[in-house]
C-alpha cells in the first residue's frame, strides 16, 4: 500500500465516509480508478511522474479490495477503530509529554527567581552591613577624636594647674 501510508485511511483514498454503502463503495472506486490509472499520463511523463500514478492507483485498487469484501471491511474497521485509539493515546502522551516539559520549564524559572531574589537579598544585607560598618567607623573616629579632645584639653588644664 506504497502511497497509501501516514493518515490516509482507505475511505479517505476512495473518497466516501466509514458508513458508505457497498453500492457507494463500487461507484466511488470506478470514479477513482479512471482518475488515477496510469494510462491516463501523457505519453511523456517521467518516470516518477508514472511511479506515483500507479502507487495511486493501486492504493484505489487496495482500498477497493478491502471495503467491497465485508468480511476484510469489518477486520479493517476494527484495525482501524484500533489506531485511532493509538492515535488518540499517542496524542495524549505527546500532550502529556508537552505539560511535562512545560511544568519543567515553569519550575526552572521560578527556581531561577527565587535564587534572583535571594542573591538581591544576600546583596542588600551585605550593602547595609558595610554602610552599619561604615556608619559605626565614623561614629568611633568621632568618638576618639572627641576623647583626644578630652584629654588633650585635661592635660592642658593639668598643665596649667601646675605652673
């Protein structure tokens, strides 16, 4: 079934919907089949050209053979019943899958936030602990000069008593 492949199913090749008749089934195909015989190629079509003519006809030709035959049909329904299942699970996973890996992505960046935040924080304290340190550096040069004033000024006083 060549050409057939991917998410073409055999009503989709023939054109008709899942609940098409037998009758409709016959009709559909000999549309199709005049539509995609080989023959119909102009004399000189390449070679590909005439490869994908007769995977198309012979995917009309299958799709035939399998809705005409009650039997095939319904083993086909059911197959096909079954993967689109597949199909709809296979969806769901790769949804899934998508969540995932956007939860992922949405955990990481408020990961990288909260070491944003914390390393601002980290920043801030560090900043007000050398502005405190600063701040307490002037207050004791202030404190020191102020008792070398003290003590200059009792040693002057000290001196003068003495004389």
């Amino acid at each position: 079934m060549g050409h057939m492949a991917g998410s073409r199913s055999l009503y989709d090749i023939l054109g008709i919907p899942r609940d098409a008749s037998a009758d409709a089934v016959r009709k559909a195909y000999k549309v199709k089949a005049l539509q995609t015989h080989p023959d119909k190629l102009p004399p000189g079509a390449r070679p590909s050209e005439v490869d994908a003519a007769q995977a198309r006809f012979r995917d009309v030709c299958t799709a035939y053979d399998v809705l005409n035959d009650p039997a095939k049909r319904r083993v086909y329904d059911n197959g096909l019943n079954f993967v689109l299942q597949r199909v709809s699970t296979a969806d769901f996973q790769a949804k899934l899958s998508r969540e995932r890996a956007e939860w992922a992505r949405q955990a990481e960046l408020r990961h990288d936030e909260r070491l944003r935040v914390l390393r601002e924080e980290i920043r801030s304290s560090q900043n007000r602990y050398k502005a405190n340190m600063e701040q307490a550096e002037l207050k004791y040069q202030e404190k020191m000069r102020a008792l070398e004033e003290r003590l200059k000024s009792e040693r002057e006083q000290s001196c003068r008593r003495r004389r």
